[in-house]
C-alpha cells in the first residue's frame, strides 16, 4: 500500500510538472487553428478580388471567360488551412517534448516549400496554356488552322509545366518525359505523313 501510494505520488507530481508544457503546446494548437481560420478566409476573398481583376482585365478578347473557380478557390482556402494546423502542429509537438513525432513532423514540413513551388509552376502552367492557346489562335489567319494550332501549344505548355512541378514536388518524371516523348514523335510523325 505504501509502494502504491509511493508511485501515485510521483506519477501526481511528474503530471503536475508536466502540465505546463501540455497547457503550452495545447495554447499553440488552438492558436494554430485560430491563424489557420484567417489565413482561409483571407485566401477565398484573395480568391474573389482576383476573379474581379480578371473580370476588369479580360472584358473582351478570348479570356473573357478566364476565372477561377468557386471550387478551387475553396480547395486552396481547404489546403492553406490544414497546412497552417500542420506547421502549428509540429510546433506544438517540439514544444510538448514529444521529440520523435516532433521530428517526423519536421521532414514533413521541410517538404512543404517544395510542394507549394511544384503546385504553383502546375497552377501557372495551366494559366499560360490557357493564354497561349488564345494567342495562338488569335494569331491564326484561318478558323480551322486556329482550332488546330491553339489546343495542341495549350497542351504542350500544360504538359510540360506538369512535368517541372511534379519533378520540383520530388516524384521520379522519367517515365512521364519518355512517354511524352514518344507520344510527341508519333504526332508529329502521323502530321509529315499526312502533309506528305
């Protein structure tokens, strides 16, 4: 009985010392969560006054229609929001002393700048494939040379915008680069057929 109480004790004081660093960490959690609130809002009205610059930019020409969706103005708030818990997180675990989750939480956070880098060379890809198709086609003297000039430059860019920010993202593009490659070579080969 002493043994036991002996241990409660110690298990009570131990607690009791620990509680300040748990009341910490769990501070900045809910800090963390609070940051992660403002920085979505801020993101989806980012997202809305960008769409009312496009609308001013673009009132004619080929990208009146170039917008950003509700969609995937929601999807960026959605990913900005629980990168921001994240990062919090892992603070917060450093803090706590909880070394080893706090390390694992830390190379994944070293991947972030990465992640973010390669998703906005792909996000920007698609906006110059966009604006080049346009271009391309603008440029074209006649309607159907236009359709078949524009889609295929659209393509190329977004392919190859895809292939530096997955590569940037640290995913093995090889395969992507030789399939691309015979897939180019057999196009370009069935047109000198065909204009042959």
């Amino acid at each position: 009985l002493e043994n036991a109480r002996r241990v409660a004790t110690r298990i009570g004081s131990e607690f009791v010392d620990y509680l300040p660093t748990l009341l910490g960490a769990s501070i900045l959690l809910l800090a963390g969560w609070g940051v992660a609130h403002l920085l979505r809002a801020a993101t989806r009205r980012a997202g809305n006054h960008l769409n009312r610059l496009l609308d001013r930019a673009f009132r004619t020409g080929r990208l009146v229609d170039f917008r950003l969706s509700p969609r995937a103005v929601a999807a960026l708030a959605e990913i900005i929001f629980w990168l921001t818990v994240f990062v919090f997180a892992t603070i917060a675990a450093r803090a706590a002393g909880l070394t080893t989750f706090a390390n694992w939480l830390d190379r994944a956070v070293a991947s972030l700048p990465n992640l973010i880098a390669g998703a906005l060379v792909i996000v920007v890809g698609f906006f110059l494939g966009a604006v080049a198709r346009d271009l391309t086609t603008a440029s074209a003297t006649r309607t159907a040379q236009s359709a078949l000039i524009g889609k295929p430059v659209q393509v190329a860019i977004i392919v190859i915008a895809l292939i530096i920010g997955l590569d940037q993202i640290g995913i093995n593009v090889t395969f992507i680069v030789t399939m691309f490659a015979i897939a180019a070579g057999a196009l370009l080969g069935g047109i000198a057929i065909a204009f042959g």
